[in-house]
C-alpha cells in the first residue's frame, strides 16, 4: 500500500485556503499513483482552533467545508482532519479523522486521548471518542489514532491505552494524523516515541504532522513512517512536503546525526517559519527592528530578513546621549550586510524634551531606573510610530534571559506585534548567532562586545544581572525544568544568585502579562502554556 503523507500548512479559520491545499496534495499523490493519502490532524480548520470551536459559526463553516471536500474526491481514500459535531455528547464536537473515498464522508475516528497539559486544551472543547477504530483499504487492516493517542506509553496521564486495544483489533499498520507543536529537541523525542509505539503494536506506524505556525506555535512537520525497527523515512522540517511510501515493505532503519551546530539552525529555522507565518496569517506586510548595534536585536533583524525578504524589513537606530559610535557603527554594517532598509533618528530631542515637562510638573527631571526606562519607552513609540505611519508591525527583541528577570521596559522594548527571540536564553541567542545561517552576516564586533542596554555611562548588564553563563541555567532550571529554591540550590547553583533570580522571576509577571507574543522554541515559554497568577504569595 502506497501511501501519500501530505504534509500540509494549514491556517487557523481559512477554510476554502485549508481545502485548497488539502485539494492540490491530494491530485498530486492521486497523479504519483498513492492508495490512500493522510493529512494532519484537524487540517481542515486549522490548529490550535481555541475559542473559535465555540461559535457556531465556524463549526457551521467547517461541516460545510468537509461536505465540499468530499464532494471532490474522486480516486484514492483520503484521511483528513476535521470538527465533527455530535449533539448527544457534551460538549457537541469531536476531533476526528475522516475516511473520504467515491465522493461520500464514508466512515470517521474520534479522538480518544484530550490532551489538557502544556499547550494544549482539547478537554475544553471536545467530547472524547469511545473506542478506537480499524478501516480495512485496499485488503490492508489500517488503524487509526490521532496525535495524543500514541503519545502515553506510560500510562502517565491516561488510564486508556490506544495501542493496546488497536493490537487486539489486528491492524497491518496506523496512521497517525498530528499537529504536535516543535519545541527543540521535540523530534528525537518522536523518534524514540514512535519506534517504542510500533514494538509494542507490532506493526509500522505512518505519522503525518503539521508544518507551518500559527500564533505563538510552531509545527515542524518532520513527519515519520516508523517500523519496529526504527524511523524508515522522515520527511523535511519547516516546509509543505508531498512523499509516497509503503510501509509494509520499508525496513532498516535510517541514521540521524545531530550536533550543537545543528540544532542551532534547527531553532533558527524553526523562528524563520514562525514570524513567516505570523506576519502572513495576519496580512502584516512588512517589519520595523529597532537596531541597537547589540546581538539581540541583530539577530531579530536576520531572522526578519530570511522571513520576509530584506526589501520588508526596516531597521532603525536611535541613538541616545549614551549611544556609542561603536553600536551605530555596528547597526548600519548589519543592515548593510543583511540588505535591509536603514535609517537613524536621534532620539535625545524627546529625550530632553520630556524631561523638561517632567521637571516642570514635579520639580525635578527624571533619573536612574526612571530615566532609563523613559528612554526606552521613546524609542518603543518611535518605533510604534513609524509602523503605523508606513504600515507593517514591530518586532520586540527582548530574550528570555531578560524578559525572565524582568530586565526590559514595558511600553519600551518591550512594544510590538511579535516577540521572536522571547524564547531563547541569551546564551542561545549567541549560540544562534554564530551558527552556519548567520555567523556570517552578523558582525564580529556585535558578537564580541559585552552586553548593554546603553541608557546611561558605561553601562553593562552585569551591573544589573549576573553574568548570563550563570543566569540562564538558574532560569531554564526554574521557569522550564520546574525546579524549586532548595533544588536549584542542591544542584549546585550559588544560593545567593537563585534566591534574586527566582524573586525577580516572581515578580515579573506582570509585565510578562502584557508582552508581545512569544515564538515558543522550548518546552515552556512564557505565554502560551504557562498558566501563572499575578496576584499571589510565594
């Protein structure tokens, strides 16, 4: 059994958009000979769909594009995701795989595991399905289970068991319709996972995940056919991938090498997609960086450039009284290297103009941590300006590392549309940054330069942080590893720098509250999937 993985980018609520490339796919593998073609999971409207599922509205739109779907198939069976509305369960939907075959919606599968953890929240708008399901196509007995029913070997979230029940119905093969979410190191994880599922099936497993980014999650694709020898084939990452194979004759399992180079243009590559697809979805044409001469806001730009093409991105320095020629020096030679628009605009007319009117209404102008924060914020509205006078969105450049311990301005740098790099601790903002993809386009003297905000003299960030060598495991530690005080402590990290480090993390929620969304790049970025009050104790 030949079989089409289609490997499709879909968009949240663009139905006739989703149909169309289910469509184009379909033809494609019917034309290259596929017996049956699968796509991703809830491909038909989009994932994550949130609280749209709770209009009635785009339920409606959604039946009505499964009817037109079908209406259209007119050779091999095809397996697609989509809404199926059961007005006997609560709540009404369910999230199925469709079996399409002769123009006619001949048979579905209901998802059975709801994941509610992390990113996630199926439980709140689907009904589980009750047992799982075998089709038989072509004389081959094909199970089904969708995403997170082969995602709990371990019994650790659920106490049903797919693979278990699919092994005592007798399937040759199962397929599996996803949309999992990247984060790095996700892949080999499914590696393992999925060679692990099909030894305990007994037969191979053909998983068909989504690609492109929606919102603050990125879908990688990579999808596998797995057989109990290991992954067989693995489709490209970030990208629209058509590919026939046939399970049941394919063996030897393939060899994946990896290395630190590699899996930081893997995360490069994976932030390319997402403000790709952010700016895309939401018809932003263009963007506006605010160009430093640091690394953060370097690397901002290249990936900016990659995303969207150099001719839609405009970087812009503004220097202030405590701007070093250096950093202007280095902003230009980056937008010159990069072939982006650039421009300059001192910002120390509002500087001192503001001041002045703040002197005059309280007696006294700005200073310290108010006056640097005032700068801050002038450049955040120039840069908010300039967006909506020409059109386009800007790009906050805040890393993890400082969006974490509260280091950044609300209003200030913190302004924009998208947060790229929210994600990434400052050490994998190096990390990046000298990997294959831009090492060398992002000036040496960026790179080597230590760390400053530039908002009063011979400032540097460890006046203000520790160092980022001893930070950044404190913070990964605690914000994605889910570790205490007294563990980070027992694992070796300087009481003295936890202690600070985790209040000023505690602290910050607030402003974390309000920041741009995040490009989600590890197992817990701030934003989506982590649930925090702002109003608590310890």
């Amino acid at each position: 059994m030949r079989i089409a993985l289609a490997q499709i980018d879909s968009t949240v609520a663009d139905f006739d958009g989703n149909r169309a490339r289910v469509l184009e796919a379909y033809r494609r593998a019917s034309i290259e000979g596929a017996d049956l073609v699968v796509t991703p999971e809830l491909v038909l409207c989009g994932y994550p769909p949130l609280d749209l599922l709770e209009r009635t509205d785009f339920v409606l739109a959604s039946e009505a594009s499964l009817r037109v779907l079908a209406s259209s198939i007119d050779g091999p069976p095809l397996i697609v995701g989509g809404i199926r509305c059961d007005r006997s369960s609560a709540p009404p939907l369910r999230n199925t795989a469709f079996l399409l075959q002769g123009s006619t919606i001949v048979a579905h599968h209901d998802k059975r595991l709801l994941p509610t953890y992390d990113v996630f929240d199926e439980g709140r708008y689907f009904a589980p399905g009750s047992e799982s399901t075998v089709w038989e196509i072509g004389g081959v007995r094909v199970g089904v289970a969708i995403c997170e029913e082969l995602w709990d070997p371990d019994h650790r979230l659920y106490t049903i068991d797919p693979v278990v029940d699919l092994r005592a119905l007798g399937v040759d093969l199962v397929v599996c319709p996803s949309a999992s979410p990247y984060h790095a190191g996700k892949q080999a994880f499914r590696r393992g996972l999925f060679t692990r599922q099909a030894e305990r099936l007994g037969a191979p497993i053909v998983v068909v995940n989504q690609v492109g980014a929606n919102t603050e999650l990125i879908f990688d694709g990579g999808s596998q056919v797995v057989t109990t020898k290991g992954v067989v084939r693995e489709l490209p990452m970030f990208e629209e991938a058509l590919e026939l194979i046939d399970p049941l004759l394919a063996w030897g399992a393939t060899t994946v090498e990896s290395s630190e180079a590699a899996e930081a243009d893997e995360v490069a590559a994976a932030l390319v997609l997402g403000i790709r697809g952010y700016f895309g979805k939401c018809g932003i044409p263009s963007a506006w960086v605010g160009l430093s001469g640091g690394i953060d806001s370097a690397l901002v730009a290249a990936l900016a450039a990659d995303a969207l093409g150099p001719e839609n991105v405009h970087g812009v320095a503004m220097p202030s009284r405590y701007s070093s020629q250096g950093s202007l020096d280095d902003a230009q030679l980056l937008a010159e290297t990069l072939g982006i628009h650039y421009s300059v605009i001192p910002m120390e007319p509002a500087h001192a103009g503001l001041r002045s009117a703040i002197e005059v209404g309280h007696g006294a102008p700005p200073s310290g941590l108010a006056d640097e924060n005032l700068q801050a914020r002038i450049r955040g509205t120039l840069l908010m300006t300039l967006s909506n006078q020409h059109g386009g969105a800007v790009l906050a450049t805040g890393n993890k590392s400082e969006i974490g311990v509260g280091y950044c301005t609300l209003y200030g740098d913190m302004c924009g549309a998208l947060a790229p790099i929210g994600d990434v601790t400052k050490g994998g903002v190096y990390r990046l940054a000298r990997g294959e993809r831009y090492a060398s386009r992002i000036p040496e003297s960026t790179m080597v330069k230590p760390p400053s905000a530039e908002l009063r003299p011979d400032q540097l960030d460890t006046d203000s942080l520790p160092d980022y060598e001893v930070l950044d495991p404190v913070l990964t530690g605690f914000i994605e590893e889910r570790k205490g005080v007294e563990e980070l402590v027992a694992e070796g990290h300087a009481r003295a720098v936890v202690e600070p480090v985790v209040g000023r993390i505690l602290f910050h929620e607030y402003k974390r509250a309000q920041a741009a969304p995040i490009l989600r790049v590890s197992p817990c970025a701030f934003g989506i999937g982590r649930r925090v009050p702002l109003a608590r104790g310890r």
